[in-house]
C-alpha cells in the first residue's frame, strides 16, 4: 500500500517533469494557422466567391553583370518580391503572445506559379521555382511577402545599329503560368521602378551605364498549352524593362582614336615630294598597319549579320580612304616622273592652265611655299612663257597640281567622317 501510494506520489511528480518541453510564442500560432487539417497550401486563397487575387510584383537592379552582345544574355542580379493578401493567414496578436509576423519557408504555404519569359535559365523548372525555394513573411492581417535575391539569365534582343554609341533596352516579364485574370492579377508594386538615380550608378558595370528601371502593367491574350483550338485568355503581366547605355570610351581610346590617326596622317602623303621616292613606300604602310589593325580589332566587336554597325561602317570608310590616297598618289607618282620624251597631251595641259587659272593653289605667291610655285612658269601665255618649260617640267608640274587637288579632296572628306564619328560621341555624353 505504502509503496503503492510512493510509486504513485512519484509518477504524479515525475509526469509533469518529463511534459515540460520548452514552448516557443511561434508554437501554437503556427500550428493553429498553418494546421494541416484546415490550411491546404495548394488551394488559392480566394475566400469569397468571385473576387480575384491581387499579387503586387517589385524588383530592384542590384548589379549589372553582363549583357553578351553575340549569345543576346544579359545576366542581371535582383531582388524581387511579390506581395499577396492570404485571407486564412490571418490572427490576433493578442491571443499569441503580440507576434504580429513569423518567417516560414514558401513552400509551406501558398504562392504564385510567377514566371520570367525571357529566362535563359538552364531548365524549365529553375526559372519556375526561383520563388518557391525563398522565404516568405507573414503578417497577422495576412499579408504574405515573398521576396528572394536571384541571378537572372534572360534573353535580350540587342540591337548593334548604333554600335558602340547604342542604347538597349531588356524586358524582363513577370506573369503566372496558369492563372488568367478570372482569378488573378498580377500588378506592378505602386512606387516600383522609381529607384533612386544613384542606385543606378552602382549597379552600372565598365562597359553599361543604367539609365532606369521602369515597370509596366501588361494584359496580354494568350492560350493556355499548346492547343491551337483552345479558347484563349486574358492574362496579366508586369514588365520590367532595363535601360542601358553603353560607355563609348574604350571604344574611343583603343579604336576610333588610333584608325582616325592613321587615317589623318595619310593626308602628309600628298606634301611629300615626288622625288623623294618615298610615296608609295609610306601611304602603303599606313594602309597594311590600318588592315593589321581592323584583323585585331575584329575579336572585340560583337559578330552580327544584322546590320553593320556605326563603328564597321567607320572602319570601312578609313580603309577606303586610305587606299584612295593610294591610287591617287600611285596616279600623281606616273604623272610626275614622266621622262622628257611624252609630252602632257592638251586636255591635262588644259586642267593645269585650268587649276592655274581658278588660283587654287598658286595665288598665294609669297606665302607659304608649299602651296607656291611662279605662277608664271605654269600659266602658257600668248608670248610663249610655256615653251620655256620641258616636258618633264610640265609632268612634275601636272603631278604637283594633282597632288595638291588630291589633298584638298582628301582632307575634306577626312574632315566630314572625323565630324561624323564625333558627333555620335557627343550625341551620348549629354
Ligand atoms: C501585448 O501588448 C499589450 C499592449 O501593448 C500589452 O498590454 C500586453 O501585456 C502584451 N501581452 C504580452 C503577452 O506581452
Ligand atoms: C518591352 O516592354 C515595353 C513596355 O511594355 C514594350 O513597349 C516593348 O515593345 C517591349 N519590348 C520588347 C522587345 O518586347
Ligand atoms: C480580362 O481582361 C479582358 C481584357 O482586358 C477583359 O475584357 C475581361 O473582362 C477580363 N476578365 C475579367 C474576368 O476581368
Ligand atoms: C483542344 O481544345 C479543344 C477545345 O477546348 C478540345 O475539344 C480538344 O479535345 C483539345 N485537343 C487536345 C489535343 O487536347
């Protein structure tokens, strides 16, 4: 009897002890709110019929990595968040301790099949779950944020006519699967996209510069599968659109620069002297080093059969100068060192009195005497002033009045592409 009632004084104290396992103020919130019985995460949470779901989307630009102009991906990180009202996740902080929010993983509870379109992402399922491997919080009126950093891979279409003074523009669309707007409504998050300037700045990398980050709200009709002659419907989207400029300076310091030099110095070719033999000799080396060049060039410039782009058509125009000025002075060269016996036929003797006439060159007697030669000597007036010079003068002559006419074309058409060129810098430094 005795050790029956010490048996049972000893249960009747131990039983309370070995009950005592420590309560957290999360413990019965959760299993009341989340209790399995009542809380299917699978159904939406629509509570009264016929009202629809209001899913508010944000994301922000925390780093630019990378836009690859040949594959079209630009690689972005984010931050992104989707907000949504669940009507069962709802109590009274109160009645549990005043917890007023708790932290659970989101595939406990319901959420949004979102999808990115653009997504380059390896598998199907990556860009699907981006959202469904976070952590969601939830707030005693039932208002659920779902948020997550992620590395997004999406596919830009990038347009190279402007090259390398462009400005792109990447959408990035969010939009759910399944849902059409019946029962779902996929909205913009009111103050999205109206980051700060100087948040821009720091997500800009070397080579891009972001101009902003606005979002759109979208309705788009589309079918649901691959049914062609199922009933389409109205979906909803939020568009996220990337805007970028591209710094121009490394293409102006390592390539525009060097081939507009290059270009420029062909223009000595026409004050060297015929007989100094070296013509040819220098404008050919200056057009081999310009090829030589564009040959090293051509691995840093993105490869697009769309279009050619401005700084191709630069390239382009600087080698055809460059080997004008070496026809040109091939043509000057023949002229010039003609031997005594050929005499100029008329027409070109007509071009020299002509050339002496209009003054192009020779007005200036006492000026600068690259431009000076007697004008006398050229000018084949009626008391036989001509016939003083031989036929090898009048070549040289000839060549000289080509070379001089040459250089005047060729400094006003390197004049124009400089122009040119710089004006697209310009246009994107402001
Ligand atoms: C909850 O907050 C109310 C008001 O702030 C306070 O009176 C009450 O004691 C708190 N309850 C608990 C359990 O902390
Ligand atoms: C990107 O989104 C904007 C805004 O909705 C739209 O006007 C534009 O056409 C889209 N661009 C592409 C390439 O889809
Ligand atoms: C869905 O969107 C379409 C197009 O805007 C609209 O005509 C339709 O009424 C919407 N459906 C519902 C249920 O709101
Ligand atoms: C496509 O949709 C139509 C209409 O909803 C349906 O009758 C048909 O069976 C579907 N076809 C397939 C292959 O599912």
């Amino acid at each position: 009897m005795i050790c029956q009632l010490v048996c049972l004084l000893f249960i009747s104290t131990a039983s309370p002890v070995l009950s005592a396992v420590p309560q957290t103020v999360y413990g019965d919130l959760l299993a009341n709110v989340l209790n399995p019985n009542t809380y299917l995460k699978t159904a939406m949470p629509i509570c009264n019929h016929g009202e629809k779901l209001h899913v508010g989307q944000d994301m922000i630009l925390y780093q630019l990595y990378d836009l690859e102009e040949p594959t079209q991906m630009l690689t972005v990180d984010v931050w992104v968040e989707s907000t949504w009202r669940d009507c069962r996740l709802t109590w009274d902080p109160a009645a549990y301790h005043n917890v007023t929010s708790f932290a659970v993983k989101a595939t406990e509870i319901w959420h949004p099949d979102l999808v990115f379109f653009e997504s380059l992402h390896g598998n199907f399922a990556e860009a699907l779950g981006v959202l469904g491997q976070s952590t969601a919080r939830v707030r005693y009126d039932g208002m659920v944020e779902l948020g997550s950093q992620m590395l997004i891979n999406t596919f830009c279409r990038v347009d190279l006519r402007l090259y390398p003074f462009d400005k792109q523009r990447c959408n990035i669309t969010f939009a759910s699967w399944s849902k059409d707007n019946r029962t779902f409504v996929l909205r913009k998050k009111v103050d999205s996209g109206t980051g700060a300037d100087h948040a821009f700045k720091a997500a800009s990398n070397g080579a891009w510069l972001v101009e902003g980050f606005p979002a759109f709200n979208k309705i788009v009709q589309r079918k649901v599968g691959l049914n062609e002659s199922a009933e389409p419907a109205w979906f909803t989207e939020v568009t996220f659109q990337l805007r970028l400029r591209r710094k121009p300076l490394y293409h102006q310091a390592y390539m525009v620069f060097p081939c507009a030099l290059l270009t420029w110095l062909a223009l000595l070719v026409y004050l060297l002297p015929a007989e100094s033999g070296e013509k040819i000799g220098y404008v050919t080396t200056l057009l081999l080093s310009l090829v030589v060049f564009l040959l090293m060039l051509a691995d840093n410039i993105p490869r697009s059969g769309d279009c050619v782009p401005i700084l191709g058509q630069y390239f382009v125009m600087c080698v055809l100068l460059v080997a004008l000025a070496n026809v040109s002075t091939v043509l000057s060269y023949s002229l010039s060192l003609r031997s005594d016996e050929f005499s100029p036929p008329k027409l070109l003797l007509a071009c020299l009195s002509l050339a002496g006439l209009c003054g192009l060159q020779f007005r200036c007697d006492g000026g600068w005497r690259l431009f000076t030669f007697s004008r006398r000597q050229l000018m084949p007036s009626r008391n036989g002033g001509a016939k003083q010079l031989s036929n090898s003068d009048k070549w040289r002559l000839l060549g000289i009045v080509c070379d001089r006419f040459c250089l005047l074309v060729y400094g006003v058409l390197c004049t124009a592409l400089t122009i040119w060129i710089a004006g697209f810098s310009n246009e994107t430094e402001d």
